[in-house]
C-alpha cells in the first residue's frame, strides 16, 4: 500500500458540500477558458473552477487548454480561422502575451458545443481571471471558489511548447502566491513530475493527479509511481469504480472524475460516492 504523506493537506472535502466543478469554465456553455465563462460558472454555483494553464515567451501564466491555438476555437489576427494544418505552429511558448491577444477564441462555432455563447474574447492572463472572480464574488456576495489549475506540460515537450517543471510551476505559483491564493488552489496534472516539484517546494498546495481512460494501472501503482498521496484523484469518469472510491477513501484521498457531462452518469457516480466531478455543463440538475 502506498502510505499518506505525512505533509499531505488532510480533509475530507475541500468544501462542505458536493463538489462540483466547472470544465474550462463551463465550456458547453461559453467559450473555455475564459473570463465569461469563469463568471458564468460561479452564477451556476460551481464550488471550483476548472482551468488550464500556459506559459507565454515572456513568462506570463494565461489560460488555454492546448500550448498552442486550437483550430476548432481560434480566429487568427487577419480574421481568417486558424486550419489543423497550422495550428502547432502557433505556439504560445514562442508569443509574447501581447502577441496571444490578436487571436480570438470566441467567436467561431464550436460543432461539439452547439449551446455555446458566441463573443469576441482573447485567452486571459491568470492574474486577470483571479482579480475578475474575487471583484465579482465581492459584488455578488459569494464565497471565493476554489481554483483547480491544470499544468499543461509533457516530458516530450519541455522546451518546445513549455517551460521544464520546475520552472513552469514556479512562475505558476508566483501567480497564485501575489494573489494570497495559496488555500484556494488546487494544481492538478497528467504529468507527475509537475505535482512532485510542487509537492516537494509547496507540500500544503493541495494536488490531483488527473488519469486517462487507458492508464489500466492499479491505484497502488500509479501512486507509487508519484511518490507521494495527492490531495485528489481525478480519473476520466468510465475508470471509476465502487472499489477503486473506496481505496482512494481508506487513504484520504478524494475522488473527482472528469468530464461528465450526462445527467445519468452524474446521478450514478454521487450515487456511488465520488466526492464531486467536473462537467462542462454546470447548469444540469443531477
């Protein structure tokens, strides 16, 4: 068995209640990644915020899902759409911020989200979207969300498309520390090398290593392979199990899987005891 880090976060949810995150935001619903729709989510009473991080050439921490921009949301700066064919060439590690802010990622119809909101939005820095989220909970009256920041690194693409580790998640967490946003943040990744650094530096920022539908390997093993007990297991949905919740359980460890987007498989998985999950349609009442 892999034993609780002795300097593992010990709760038994990050808040009171269900946790339900919001995907991107809410990226059936608005486009992802965005200021809108982090705002849109906190009006659907999402507990946590679900986002992807990036870093620019010149060090700055902004939200996209891919370390490029993505075919299927992005207009270039001469209004024309950004092809497959091109979209790897442009690559953010390779951009200033200022130069990221001539494409937009709103606009275009999204085929897999037909219920999106269309508007012309740029992919924001994260220091913006914190300040955006903590003015409109202080105007609105409500409790500051958590921030799950997904660190989007890959040991065949250090230097090419981010920083290595060590330095991605340092300019992360300078972010996160001027922000005095250390007990809201959660850092999740696919890349364990990510979570050990931070494990190692900042052991009380609470952790998810997020799974694949095809890592068929034993809890024991992944976490083994870790080294140490994240604060959350996030699995994609169609891993979960009974047992596997109840070993995750028996060491403390929460279970939030990913991306679940079906009022059946909401209801199934409560039912079954996962301690919250992450959707891109916040606003389905399961």
């Amino acid at each position: 068995m892999v034993a609780v880090s002795s300097c593992a976060p010990k709760f038994t949810r990050l808040n009171k209640t269900f946790d339900l995150e919001g995907h991107r935001g809410c990226r059936g619903l608005m486009p992802e990644n965005t200021i809108p729709a982090m705002l849109r989510a906190l009006d659907l009473n999402v507990n946590t915020l679900e986002m992807d991080a990036v870093i620019t050439a010149d060090g700055q921490v902004i939200l996209s899902h891919e370390p490029f921009f993505n075919h299927e949301i992005t207009t270039k700066p001469d209004g024309k759409p950004v092809t497959a064919a091109e979209e790897k060439q442009l690559n953010i590690y390779k951009m200033t911020y200022a130069q990221t802010m001539g494409y937009d990622v709103g606009l275009r119809p999204h085929a897999r989200f037909p219920q999106q909101q269309k508007m012309k939005v740029t992919k924001p820095k994260l220091s913006a979207v914190i300040d955006s989220i903590q003015a409109y909970c202080n105007k609105n009256g409500i409790e500051i969300p958590f921030f799950n920041i997904e660190t989007k690194s890959n040991k065949a693409t250090d230097g090419l498309y981010h920083p290595a580790p060590d330095e991605f998640v340092d300019v992360l967490m300078n972010v996160i520390h001027f922000k005095l946003l250390e007990q809201k943040t959660i850092i999740q990744s696919f890349d364990p090398r990510t979570l050990q650094y931070l494990h190692k530096k900042w052991p009380a920022i609470k952790t998810a290593l997020l799974i694949e539908d095809y890592d068929k390997r034993p809890l024991t093993e992944q976490l083994a392979a870790l080294g140490f007990t994240p604060t959350i297991y996030s699995p994609a949905y169609q891993l979960v199990t009974a047992e596997l919740i109840k070993q995750c359980h028996g060491i403390n460890m929460q279970v939030i899987p990913w991306t679940v987007n079906d009022v059946a498989e909401m209801k199934r998985l409560k039912l079954m005891g996962v301690d919250g999950l992450i959707t891109d349609y916040p606003n389905l009442k399961f």
